[in-house]
C-alpha cells in the first residue's frame, strides 16, 4: 500500500536566521516540530509555491503572504501565531494586522492571556501555545556576586532603559552584577548602553550573543531580570526558568500569560523603584529567592519541547480529516 504523502506547509516569519529573535527561533522550532508529519517550507515570505497549509508569524510582517494565500486557497488551514506587538499593539489600529486576523482560520497566541486582547467574535479562532525550552541543569552560581542576567535586543517594546535606572540606583559597593545581552536594533538605545557600562562598573553590555551562550548566561545567574513594556510569550523567561533561573518581570500580559498571576516576582511596568527594591530583596533574602525558584519550578512543567510539539503538530489535524 502507498505510503501516504505528507502534507505541504509554508512556514512564514518575517526574520530570518540572521536576527537571532524569539519570531526566527519559534519560526525555527516549529519547522523542526513538524518535519516529521509534513513537508515543511520556511521562508520569510510566501512566494505562490503549492500548499496545503500556511503558518504564519506576525499579523502585521507577514499580512502580504496570509492575503495572498487566503486569496489562492481560501478553504486551506491558515495559521497566524500572534506576536506581542500584533496582540498588544497593531491589532488595534493597523488594517493589515486586522485583515490577518480575519482571514486567518486559525489564531495561535503564545501566552494565556492573549486570546482576551482580540475581538470577541475572533475568541473562538484562537488556540494558546507557550513556546518551549529543552530544561538545563542548576548552573554553578557565584558565590562572592549575585549576578543578574538581562537577555532581548535592545528595542523600546523591551524597555532596556529600566536596567540603566536599575544600575544607577544600585549602591556603587554593590555585590550585584548585571549582565546585559542583545544586539542594539537602535543605535541610541546601544549608546545608552555603552554609557551606562561606562558609569556603572557593575553593569556589563555583552552584545548579541548566540542562543546557546545566552542559555548559558541565564543558567549561571541567579536571576533573569525582564522588564519589557510588550510581550506576546517571552522565549527568555521560558528559558530562564527552564534552566532553574527565577524571573523578576514586568505585570505584562506576556510575563503574567506565562508564570501566573500568583507570582511573586512581578513589578509594575516600567517602575525602575520597585524592580530595584525587589532586586536588592531577592539579593538579601534567600528565602524570596527560594520561593521564586519554587513558584518557577513549577511554572516551568508547561513549557515542555514535547508539549509544543504535539500542540504544534495538532494544528495540522484538519489537513488529516
């Protein structure tokens, strides 16, 4: 009997390799999740090639190659993962984003909170799936220094600027490091950057760094502090606490959809008072830190590799009916 053929997928981000973000390493993941049930073509537009499904990252990047394949195959699954700024920002005002959400069969938000931000007709089209990490083991801390790891490009949805204010109100003899990794995608946020690593000793830009050295920087650190303004499912905080990291974050939708609303390592957004005043509490109070690392434990169950798979490839159910 005829082995059955696998189906054809188009897999859309609009980054490629090259930027090293959390839209290519999902987009990067997925490929990987589903090559095994279907031919899986990754690409940073749709270009009219055969399809039996299109996967889409970002309603507003990618909006030309979601019209244009809901025009060539309107009965076909079409899939659009929602980033943070789609959620949290253009599906508010931008028409292309809007149109994306229409067209889509399909929504996949990354966090559980996200399907409320959409239109209320739009609720029923939307599936969450958090991103994943393969789990590290405990790193080996320091133990003269309580180092503090800051992993995202330098942009304005991720609020680099509350770790400068943090550094600035940090005492000059401090025992705390801030270890600072991302590419500056704005060239005033990496002089911002520069200047603060000039005037605060205890502050170090690292630069892009690859994936697998940021993993490793987050594992040795005792925290990962995250302070974005915008998140649609932070793959940082995800592989923080998979590498038995604990989380101070910003009360974001995206950090909130991911650790709970229970946790205990929330300040307000872009509030460097209280991210410093938590930071110097888990620094000085083992038992905080403990309870962070105990709440991030258990956060950390939902963000299984196999569970995103299987949610993944669960997408691709309609094309096997």
């Amino acid at each position: 009997m005829p082995r059955p053929t696998r189906p054809r997928v188009a897999l859309v981000t609009p980054y490629g390799a090259r930027a090293n973000n959390g839209n290519w390493h999902t987009a990067a993941r997925w490929a990987r999740w589903l090559a095994p049930v279907a031919q899986v073509q990754l690409a940073t537009r749709w270009d009219g090639a055969a399809a039996d499904a299109l996967i889409a990252l970002h309603a507003r990047r990618s909006a030309a190659s979601i019209a244009a394949f809901a025009a060539a195959h309107p009965q076909q699954p079409l899939i659009v993962v929602l980033t943070g700024t789609d959620v949290y920002r253009d599906i508010e005002h931008d028409p292309a984003a809007q149109r994306s959400l229409q067209q889509a069969t399909t929504l996949v938000a990354l966090n559980a909170l996200a399907p409320q931000r959409l239109p209320p007709p739009l609720r029923a089209k939307a599936v969450v799936i958090p991103q994943s990490a393969r789990a590290l083991a405990p790193g080996r801390k320091a133990q003269r220094y309580f180092d503090v790891a800051i992993v995202g490009h330098l942009r304005p949805e991720k609020n680099p600027q509350l770790v400068w204010r943090v550094a600035a109100q940090l005492p000059a003899d401090t025992h705390i490091r801030l270890w600072h990794a991302g590419a500056a995608l704005d060239a005033a946020l990496g002089r911002q950057a520069r200047a603060a690593a000039r005037a605060h000793p205890h502050y170090r830009w690292l630069g892009n760094l690859p994936r697998a050295q940021a993993r490793q920087l987050m594992r040795r650190c005792h925290l990962l502090l995250h302070p974005s303004h915008m998140e649609g499912g932070a793959q940082a905080v995800i592989e923080a606490v998979t590498a038995h990291t604990p989380v101070l974050a910003s009360r974001i939708d995206g950090n909130v959809g991911l650790l709970g609303a229970g946790y205990g390592g929330y300040f307000a957004p872009d509030d460097a008072d209280q991210a410093t005043a938590l930071l110097l509490a888990a620094a000085h109070a083992p038992r905080l830190l403990a309870r962070l690392a105990r709440q991030c434990r258990q956060a950390a169950r939902e963000f299984s590799p196999a569970r995103e798979a299987a949610r993944v490839r669960a997408l691709l159910a309609p094309l096997r009916r």
